[in-house]
C-alpha cells in the first residue's frame, strides 16, 4: 500500500483549480526528525530586519509594507511586516490590535484599485520567522480565480503592465499615509516626446527581452531551504527596491506615540516647517501671514478621524486614493 499513491483529491475538478489533464499524487516523504530553522532563526539572518525602509512602498513607526521586485499577474501583490522581529504567536498586545487596523487598511486600501473585486489575506510563514502577511488582489469579473489556488494563478498569468502596476503603488502608499506613515512609491513619470519621435520610435521597435516570471510561490519567503543548509543566508528577498527607486536614504520618522498606529507627526504632515509655500512667500512677498500652507482644499481622512494636521496642499506628485467602500 505504501507504493500506491492516493487518488486525485476532489478539487482538481474546481473550476478554480489552475491544471487539466492527468495528475498524479506525490509520495509522501518520510517526517524529519528536527526541522531546518527558517530564515531569522538560529545563525540564519532576516532579511526583513537587514532591509532598508527604501525598499518598502509605505513604512511607519511599528509596520512596513513591501511588494514584489516587478509586476505579476494579480493586479497587486503585497506583503504587510512588523518591524519587530517577531512572530505570529510573539506579538504583545499593542501590535496584535494593530494587526488587525492594518490589515483593515491594507485590505480597504488594495480593493479601492480599479479592477480589483476581492483581496486574499494569507500567513504561512514556513519560509521566514519574521512575521510577514500575504495580500492578494482578485481581479473583477475572473471568476475561475476565486478561492484557494490565486497563489497559483499569479504566476500562470500574463504580467500586469509595468505603468499600472506602479501607480497602483502609489496609490496604495497614499491611501496608507492618509492615517499616517511616509509613502514611499513613486507614480510612473510621463515620458514627454515630440510626436516625430514617436512616430520614429514605432518604426524601430527594440528587440523583445521576455523576462523570469516571478509569483508569490517562487519569489516568496515560503520555501523553506532544505534541511542541510544551514548557513547564514544574506541573500535579499523580494523587499529589494520595489520601485525602482535604489540608492534613496530615507529618514523614518519615529514618534513615541502608543495610542495607536503610526499617525504621523509634524515632521510627516508640517506643524509650521516650510512645505507648500507659496510663490510670495519664495519671494519675500508679505501677502501672507509668514506661516505654512495648509492648503484650503484639505480633505479630512477616509477615517474620519480629522485628519491629525493632514497638509491639504501637499506636492501634486502624491497620489490620494480613497476607498471604494
């Protein structure tokens, strides 16, 4: 009996189910007697704590939020961390009620997108002892990917375009720094061209470059190493430079506050520095009253909460998202 394998479960006949054809079921591997520590256990380092803020799209006091390294096939992908080095299982009270704040958020912030009709949270956690949450976005009106297999389904799909993919970052940033924290995705920038050169950029196309498919399975922290290699790993995961944006310091702003998650301070929203001046104040111009703008357009947070000094004036290169909800 041991040399037969099982029969194919049910559900290599759901209509989510990604694979058709003849499937066959693995053998079952013997149980190791003592398993291999996952990265940030034992002399393995963590690559979330070795990772600079600039590799994040939006980083606060207590949490981070990082994407895959380029675009993949489910309309956003991204990955919510504690900067605690802390699992699961370890976290103290305060950053277990603002775990679930955050995942609200995260969770309102990716189904606001264009496109998006569900978000899939998952923790596995086999691959890493920092702990690390999944979000994945279902795209609206596709059916067969609901459920169990999205996973599977990112990495079987086609790439979403680069341009979409970024300033749906942004957006997500945004939305995030509406109740505190620093954005750190950029918008794509519009490349500005004569129409003589377009017309000579379609003429001679640049040869094709098909690059490696990346998915949460194959680019993620879920696959733990085999049980041998238990050297110190100093590899960089998917954190690294989402953006594009390498080689940016980024000074993260830490407030003592515990009331709550990251609401910023006077250095993230301006309690009197000199942001959004206007073009008299640059000049010396006594118009105004010597103070910052605030701009008269302010919009009070998808929270309600007023807003915590929110500069309403802020740099156009920001983009607001709002919830659909």
């Amino acid at each position: 009996m041991h040399d037969t394998p099982p029969s194919v479960p049910d559900f290599t006949q759901w209509p989510s189910f990604p694979f058709e054809g003849d499937l066959r079921v693995k053998h079952l591997d013997d149980p190791v007697p003592v398993e291999p520590p996952r990265k940030g256990e034992g002399l393995r380092e963590c690559t979330a704590c070795n990772a600079p803020d600039d590799a994040y799209i939006w980083v606060g006091e207590r949490w981070r939020v990082r994407a895959m390294d380029r675009p993949t096939g489910l309309p956003m992908v991204l990955i919510l961390e504690s900067r605690s080095h802390l699992d699961l299982g370890d976290l103290p009270n305060l950053l277990a009620a603002e775990l679930g704040v955050m995942t609200v958020r995260l969770e309102k912030a990716i189904r606001s997108l264009d496109g998006v009709a569900r978000v899939h949270v998952n923790r596995w956690g086999d691959g890493s002892a920092h702990l690390h949450m999944w979000f994945l976005a279902r795209p609206y009106g596709q059916l067969q990917l609901r459920g169990t297999f999205l996973s599977l389904w990112d990495s079987i799909l086609p790439p979403i375009p680069e341009h979409q993919w970024r300033e749906n970052l942004a957006m997500v940033a945004a939305w995030l720094a509406e109740f505190g924290g620093r954005p750190l995705a950029e918008p794509p920038r519009i490349q500005w061209q004569a129409p003589s050169s377009l017309a000579a950029a379609a003429a001679a196309p640049g040869p094709d470059v098909e690059e490696e498919p990346v998915s949460v399975i194959e680019a993620s922290e879920e696959i733990p190493l085999p049980p041998a290699d238990t050297a110190t790993d100093t590899s960089r995961d998917t954190g690294g430079d989402p953006v594009g944006r390498t080689g940016r310091s980024v000074d993260v702003d830490r407030d003592n506050r515990a009331d709550g998650v990251d609401r910023g301070d006077g250095d993230d929203y301006g309690d009197g520095a000199d942001q959004n001046r206007t073009e008299s104040e640059a000049t010396g111009d006594q118009s105004g009253d010597g103070g910052t703008d605030r701009g008269a357009g302010a919009e009070e947070p998808p929270d309600g909460s007023g807003g915590d000094g929110v500069d309403g004036g802020r740099d156009a290169t920001t983009v607001q998202a709002r919830p659909a909800d």
